[in-house]
C-alpha cells in the first residue's frame, strides 16, 4: 500500500513538473510541435502516464 502511494505521488509530481514546464513555452514553439494551449493539460497526462 506505501508502495502504490509513492508511486501515485511520484506520477502526480511528474505531471504537475510537465505541466508547469509546458505552460512556460512560448505560443510560437507550441505551434511548431503542434499543441495548442488547451491541450497542455492532456499532453502532460500523457507524458506522466509513460513512464
């Protein structure tokens, strides 16, 4: 049970890192890799969810 816990812990701190590090890239960048701002949130799920 600490075990899971950790983990979830450790995948949520993960994706609230890629989100933050996601909404400091500039506007012409996330054009470029093809995300639009509302979808920062799920790319960052995602991102979180691979590892």
């Amino acid at each position: 049970m600490l075990y899971d816990l950790r983990r979830r812990f450790a995948r949520w701190l993960a994706y609230r890192q890629t989100l933050a590090s996601l909404r400091r890239v500039p506007e012409r960048t996330l054009e470029d890799a093809g995300i639009s701002r509302e979808d920062i949130r799920e790319h960052a799920r995602h991102a979180t969810l691979r590892r």
